[in-house]
C-alpha cells in the first residue's frame, strides 16, 4: 500500500469508493447525492487536495480529499448546490447547506476542511492515518494552519479514529460532530 496524489485516472475508482455503501441499494437520489457532495466537487474543483491510498497494482483503495480554504469551497461549490437541487428533493439541498455552512463558524482557526474512505477490507490497517497524515502534511507545507471535518454523532468508530489522529472535539452540531486539528 502506497499513499500518492490523485490522478485524473483515478477518477472512476475515488467515485467507486464514495458511493460504495449505497451501491444495488435502491437509492439513486442518494447515490447521486453523495456523488455530487462528496465527490465531484473535490475531484474537479480540488484535485491538487486529493491523496488516494493504492494498492500493490497502484488500483486506489481509498482516499482523503477536501478543501484547502473556506472561502475558495464557498464560492466555488455554488455551483454543486445547483446540481444538488436538480437531483432530488429539499432535504439533500438542505444537508448540502448545512455541511456548507457548519464549517463557516470555524473557518478561520480551520480553514480546511476533509472527507475520507476506505474500502471496508483495507480499514483497521493504518490506511487512514496515513492518508491524513499525508493531507495534513501538505495543507501544513502550504501555510494552511488547520483543518476540520464533520462526522455522524452516532459514529463512534470514526470518532475514536479522528481523535487518535490529533483531532479534538470542537461541538456538537445539528449535522454531526465538528473536530479540528490545528496544523
């Protein structure tokens, strides 16, 4: 297993390990969703934040993507709200907002925001400490001071997870919990 920066040709395999949960689930709204809000916009609009974990044949296994400056995301992810609406109902719009907004009150301290996955057979490896060891590093080279992200309250794995990985518990929030990690 290697960490490298994203390629263009990884493209199919990133979207693959997005939306792989909710793939034959019946659910291509959400399947869309997810695809547009986590995905499309980092990898078209960011590509210069996107690490991915490869395997032995260089195939992606995972990643960790996201946005270096609030600001940047804000006024370029308009247009994904827009693509975000013409998918389906007011609640998807209503999630894109909210993760939009909920880092806006931490923008200045955490100006970066990340998203991460790993396919289920490679997690518990040490893959994801390295991927965000590897996004961190570079954000840091770069003069970003740091970085947050928001994960499911009920989601204890990937709390502990973060926590082990230098991030502390900034709040509760409606959509989750939001941690940082100052670089």
């Amino acid at each position: 297993m290697q960490i490298r920066k994203y390629k263009s040709s990884d493209f199919e395999a990133t979207k693959y390990i997005c939306v792989h949960d909710m793939i034959g689930k019946n659910c291509d709204d959400l399947l869309k969703y997810v695809e547009v809000m986590f995905c499309r916009y980092y990898l078209e609009k960011e590509p210069e934040n996107c690490f991915v974990a490869v395997d032995e044949n260089d195939k992606p296994i995972g990643y960790v993507y996201g946005a270096a400056d609030y600001d940047t995301y804000q006024n370029n992810f308009t247009d994904y709200i827009k693509r975000v609406a013409e998918i389906s109902n007011r609640i998807f719009l209503k999630d894109a907002l909210t993760e939009m907004f909920d880092h806006a009150i931490y923008k200045d301290k955490y100006p970066a925001h990340l998203h991460i996955d790993i396919l289920p057979e490679y997690q518990s490896k040490g893959v994801g400490s390295k991927l965000i060891t590897a996004f961190c590093d570079d954000l840091k080279e770069r003069g970003i001071n740091g970085v947050m992200l928001i994960v499911g309250s009920d989601n204890t794995g990937a709390r502990r997870f973060y926590e082990r990985n230098g991030f502390t518990l900034l709040q509760d929030i409606e959509s989750g919990a939001a941690y940082g990690k100052t670089l």
